[in-house]
C-alpha cells in the first residue's frame, strides 16, 4: 500500500466527517428553531447570524474530529469492515452527543425536560445519520478497489512447500481479493525444490525475516508452514510480533497457536487473522493523553522537589546531577533515558554493571532516592516527548538486551510497546541484580504485554505509590 494513497483515503474520511459534524450542526439548530416557533420569514436571517451556527462550522467539527481520533477510528480505514464501522460510528456519535450536551447545551433555556431529551435524539439522529452515510461511501468504495485488486496490502507467505503453494492457488483463484498483494515467499527449512517459487520470488529464509519485512515495505505475513517446520514457530512470530504486520495463519495451525494469541476475526476463507494481546485503539490514545496529562502536571508540580533534589546530589557527590545513558525503546530504537544521579562518578569504569542492594557505587542520598523512585523522575520528560510511557516495560541497555535474548528470545516482544517508568515486573522485583533476575521479570513484562488496558495501568500506578510512599523500592 502505498503511502501517499493512504494519506489521501485518510484525508478524505477527515473532510466528510468534518462535513458531516456541520451539516448535522447546522440541521440541529434549524431544528430548534422552527420547534421555538421562529417565523420563517426570519428563519434565514437569524440562522446565518446565530452564535450557536457560527460556533458549530468552528468548533463542532473540530471537537468530533478529535474524538474520533482518540477513539482510532483513523488508525484503520482500510482494513475495517464496514459493520464495525456502522457500529462504532454509532456508539461514538452517542458519547458526542452527551459531551456537546453537557458542554454546550445543558444551560440554554428549556419550556419542558422533554425538549432536552427531543434535542439530544435530534442531534444524535441526524449527526450519526450524516456521518455514518458518507463513511459508509467511502468505505464501499474502497472495498471494491480491494476486491478489484485496484487497492492492496503487500504480503508474504512465509513456507515454501504445499500448504504455501496451496494458500497461493486459492489466492490467486478468488473472485474477490482478500486485498493480499503476494510479493514473495520466506523459507524455514533448506529443500531441494521449493514449490511456491515457480510462482513467486524467494525473498530468503525465516532468520532474516526483520530485515525482509523492513526492506520490502510488508504490511502482511501469512504463516504456512509444514508440520515438519513447527519448531520454528516462536521464533518467526516473534520476530513478526515487533513488526507493524498483520500475521494470518491457515486453519491447521489454530490448535498451536491456541492461547498464545488472541483470535480478532475471521478474514474470509481460508485464513484467520491473528494478533497479540494490544489495548485497542482508543486506549491507546487515552494512554497517550494520559502520559502527556500526568507528565505536564507531574514536572509542575514536582519542580521544587527536583530542585531540591538536585540540590542533594550535587552535595551528596562530585559529579553532574543528572545520569543520561542511552537505552533501547519501542520498535528497537535507541533513546537518551535521563534520571537523577544515584551512583559515583565512573561507576562503570570497568564496563557495564547491575546494581545490587549493598552496591558500594551508589551514594548515601542515591539510596534514599532509589528507595522512593526519586531518581526516576526526570523521566517524566522522557515521557512528555514520547521516548516512553507512564506504564511499561523497563527500557535496558543494548547490553544487557543482547545477554537476556540468547536465554529467552522473546524478550525482543517488548519492543513492540514503549518502555515506561513503571511496569508490572517494576512493582515485583523493582531494580534487578543480575540477567537471571531480569529474565524473571520478563514474565511479568509478558503479562502485561498480553493483557495492556487502561485499567491495568491503573493499577500498576496505584501499586507503585504505594512502593515509593511506604519506601519498599529496591
């Protein structure tokens, strides 16, 4: 899929929804009109002076356009069906609804309650009415470009033998495209003769399956291997797990795959769409929000408590205040981590080292901040720009990254989240001493990453002050 085309699909669902939200705005206040018993002689004239009009073509459509942002509704416009469109549509425009009542037109004058119950089933009837009618448009017209093969996701299947020779003939074969654009093929084991390749290129084998994805741009991989193949499986889906791909497998291998993964949908015969246990896309919105909320109010409202103590660590100890070191973040990436100063200066003179309770390189304040996780709150920063989250994984050090995945390879599963401040395995075993530990703590990590929500997060904030207030970090 190209990118300029997704821009532009994108950009047209943003023009119709802002269409949508002024039409049904402007609607609504006609509505209230003529139901006040305005004369229409004057109907016209006061409809293109009112305030109420002039504040809808502004910041109504604005306000939808936001809301259907944090909701995700943008983060799948070409893959979505468009029942599920209708359906979100629907509960989205409910929750508008109430927001611009309570907002905006809880306090204008009323004869009776019943105008405010006709009023919010007007202005839901005919916002989810526009909205959902020109959505479903656009979303009609771009699942006929994908059954047309005019739109499509490139794919790769990763097997070379029948069942990858079958899943292509079937393909291949449809009436209507599933949308899969076959680019190649990924080998698991060394044959003499590979089926599939009379029909599509071999793009090489499943150990480079990273760098394939990466320099050929795939948005989707469909899993057919052979029984014989099957011991392989952890490692090709973890190395899709830190991809952005969509993983399909063929019906055989649903019983291996049986809770390791949760099942979303069934995307047309013969292939099940699978995905690891993510928060949905409004969640991951309101997560951002929430980072971005918290950590605003958090370098506010700690200032004098970063003052003092950066004061204590320059006392404490020669040296700057703040420690930044490089770590490893979402995707892999590197980022610069910044905390408060906790050990001497050239502490890891002779290379890199874990900490340990009675670790002679960390000072006497630098205990005290590790204690209540006052060494951690620079991150925060960290956090507002977007290197990390409130909640997550704990970013390592490339280091320590390499040491911990030739014991447990899918450690490389958490980057496909951000790091954070605090993470289940944090709040079980705080600071760890050694890879053994660290590995321990992945469990957790893993956990976290299978079942993310809001409500989790919350939790593990809740669990974490009470850490830092009752002084039990380690």
């Amino acid at each position: 899929m190209e990118k300029k085309l997704l821009r532009n699909q994108l950009a047209r669902y943003i023009a119709f929804d802002f269409l949508a939200a002024a039409l049904a705005w402007v609607f609504f206040i006609i509505f209230r009109k003529v139901n006040n018993n305005i004369g229409l002689s004057t109907l016209k004239e006061q409809i293109f002076i009112d305030d109420n009009v002039i504040l809808g073509l502004l910041i109504i459509p604005i306000f939808w356009l936001l809301l259907y942002y944090l909701s995700g509704t943008y983060k799948s416009i070409l893959r979505g069906s468009r029942l599920g469109l209708f359906g979100q549509t629907i509960f989205t425009s409910i929750i508008g609804v109430l927001i611009i009542f309570f907002v905006v037109l809880i306090d204008q004058e009323v004869t009776t309650s019943k105008e405010y119950y006709h009023s919010f089933l007007v202005l839901l009837l005919l916002h989810g009415f526009f909205t959902a009618t020109f959505r479903l448009i656009l979303a009609t017209i771009i699942a006929n470009k994908i059954h047309n093969r005019v739109i499509g996701f490139k794919t790769i299947i990763i097997g070379s033998q029948k069942k990858a020779l079958d899943i292509y003939n079937e393909l291949e074969s449809q009436r209507k495209s599933s949308g899969n654009t076959l680019i190649g093929f990924v080998n698991v084991n060394l044959y003499d003769k590979y089926p599939v390749a009379d029909h599509l290129p071999k793009l090489g084998w499943f150990k480079d399956l990273k760098d394939i994805i990466e320099s050929h741009e795939v948005e989707e991989a469909i899993i057919a291997i052979e029984s014989r193949e099957h011991k392989n499986i952890n490692q090709i889906l973890t190395d899709l797990y830190q991809s952005d791909v969509i993983v399909k497998v063929i019906p055989e291998m649903h019983d291996i795959l049986l809770g390791a993964v949760k099942m979303t949908s069934i995307f047309g015969a013969p292939l099940i769409q699978i995905q690891p246990g993510l928060m949905p896309p409004w969640q991951h919105s309101i997560k951002r929000l929430m980072d971005i909320i918290l950590s605003i109010i958090s370098l506010v409202v700690l200032s004098p408590v970063y003052l003092a103590t950066a004061i204590m660590v320059k006392i404490g100890s020669k040296g700057p205040v703040f420690y930044t070191h490089e770590r490893i973040g979402r995707g892999g990436k590197p980022f610069k981590m910044h905390k408060f100063r906790s050990m001497y200066v050239d502490a890891e003179i002779n290379g890199p080292q874990l900490s340990c309770e009675d670790d002679p390189r960390i000072t006497p304040f630098g205990r005290f901040m590790r204690k209540v996780r006052l060494d951690e709150i620079p991150q925060f920063y960290n956090v507002l720009i977007g290197n990390m989250s409130l909640v997550g994984p704990r970013p390592e050090r490339k280091y320590y990254i390499d040491l911990i995945v030739k014991k447990a390879p899918h450690y490389s599963l958490l980057h496909k989240i951000k790091p954070g401040i605090t993470s289940w395995g944090q709040v079980k075993y705080g600071y760890a001493e050694n890879v053994e530990e660290m590995i321990e703590r992945l469990r957790y990590d893993l956990l976290y990453l299978e079942n993310m929500s809001l409500a989790v997060d919350i939790k593990i904030l809740i669990y974490t002050a009470l850490i830092i207030l009752q002084g039990r970090g380690k």
